[in-house]
C-alpha cells in the first residue's frame, strides 16, 4: 500500500511536470520567458484553456487540435507529460521513500527536457545544465550528512572531475560542448550512487550512442560526416546505470572473471 501511494503521487507529480518540460523544451533554446505569454496557439494566438491543460487528457479532449483554430497539435506534447510520468514512477520504485529520491527526479526532469531539445536542436543549454551543478549538491548535500556518509559526495566530486576530463579530450575529437558540460553532473549523480553506478553509465552511453550511429549508418540514414546529437544516449547511459549499475556490474564482472 505505501508503494503504490508513493507510485500514485509520483505519477500525478510527473504528469503535472511533464506538462511544464513542454514548456521548456520549446521556449529554452528560442530564449523566450517560461512565463510570460500563457500557453497559446501558435498560430491563431488565442490562450489554452484550463480544461485543456489538464496533461494528456487535454490533448486527448481535443483530439490533437487547437480549440479554436483547428491546428494540429504534435502527440509529443502528451507522449512527454506520460513519459516523465512514468520515468517518475521507475526512479520512485528504485529510491522509495527515500530523501535522495527528489534529487533523482530532478535529474529525470531535466534529463526529459535536455533528451528533447538535444533532439530539436542539437544543443545542451546552459540555462539548463548549469544551475542543475547547484540543484544537485543541495539536495544531495544534506542526504549525505544525515546518513553520515560524506565519502559519497567527495566520490561524486571526483567521478564529476573523471567524467569531464574525458570529455574534454573528446571534445578535441569532435565532442560537442555541452556534452563536455553534461558529463560532470551525470558523473556527480552517478559517482554519489557509487563507482560502479560511473562504468556502467559512461560504457553505456557510449555504446548506445555507437548502436544508434552504426545501425542509421547501415540503413544509410546517416553518414560517418553527419551530426548525431550525443547527450540521449549519455542521459539514457546514465538512467541505465541508476536502474542496473549492479546486476550489470556483477554479469561484466563475471564475464571477465569466470568463477573457476
């Protein structure tokens, strides 16, 4: 009964923020104020209506179209507000009640919004990845001194430094700058968890990222010139991690070191 209380107020908590990130996903990289206008079409101008902000069900009462004007209204609006619910629910049955669980959401927010708009655009913002440094350690900062184990915010620290040497050097190979800005927070969040939490997210984000760009490549979608956004495969490398770093951990482990 607690669990599915947590995973109800969770889910509805998602939905209502999943509603917001469609905010932010459009109106970040056009460098327009989350504020001010109000949610409105874009075409006839006219303001959404409160029944028809409600998340999802909004979209699904108007049948993909603006109320007034009739413009087809993307189903990505509504497959994002379900899909940070749902994302919401995976990281509260990892954490449970737990106090680390609002900073883990936070990093699902962001990492919903930044998956986006990297997608959109090609582009991290900084108005994003920067201040999520400062959101991190105050949320995971007290975590750590309550459970008397700061040792997890210094192996964080030192998986941030880790993870952004590397992606510096990678970045004189074509990595992208804000990925290079990215790789410490994932590193943070990760380090925090534990050193396998850090293998497995960066291994992971790199292999996902060569899957996705071999198989475009095969299906000659894609050349090895074209420009495939990066930060995805980190964001999905790193919720892999969070979700598996330890059963994944032990199975490479065992790979290498069969029991005799």
């Amino acid at each position: 009964m607690p669990g599915t209380l947590l995973f109800g107020i969770v889910a509805l908590f998602g939905l209502a923020i999943g509603s917001f990130l469609n905010v932010v996903i459009h109106r970040v990289p056009r460098d327009e104020s989350l504020v001010h206008p109000a949610s409105h079409c874009p075409q006839c101008g006219n303001p959404v209506r409160a029944r028809h902000n409600v998340p999802v069900l909004g979209w699904l009462m108007l049948r993909g179209r603006c109320a007034d004007c009739g413009l087809r209204i993307s189903a990505r609006y509504p497959l994002v507000e379900a899909g940070t619910a749902a994302l919401f629910v995976a990281v509260a049955a990892r954490f449970g009640w737990s106090w680390e669980l609002p900073a883990y959401l936070y990093l699902a927010a962001v990492a919903v919004a930044l998956t986006m708009i990297d997608l959109d655009v090609m582009r991290l913002p900084d108005k994003i990845v920067l201040p999520s440094y400062g959101v991190a350690v105050a949320l995971l900062t007290p975590v750590s001194i309550a459970a008397g184990d700061p040792g997890a915010l210094l192996r964080g620290g030192i998986a941030a430094i880790v993870l952004y040497v590397l992606y510096r050097v990678l970045a004189t190979f074509g990595m992208g700058g804000g990925d290079v800005k990215l790789a410490p927070l994932l590193g943070f969040y990760l380090g925090w968890l534990g050193w396998g939490a850090v293998a497995v997210g960066a291994f992971a984000g790199f292999l996902l990222g060569g899957l996705v760009g071999g198989t475009l490549m095969t299906l000659k979608l894609a050349s090895r010139k074209t420009r495939i956004p990066f930060g995805p495969y980190m964001l999905a490398g790193a919720f892999l991690a969070v979700f598996a770093a330890a059963p994944l951990a032990g199975w490479y482990t065992n790979l290498l070191l069969p029991a005799a």
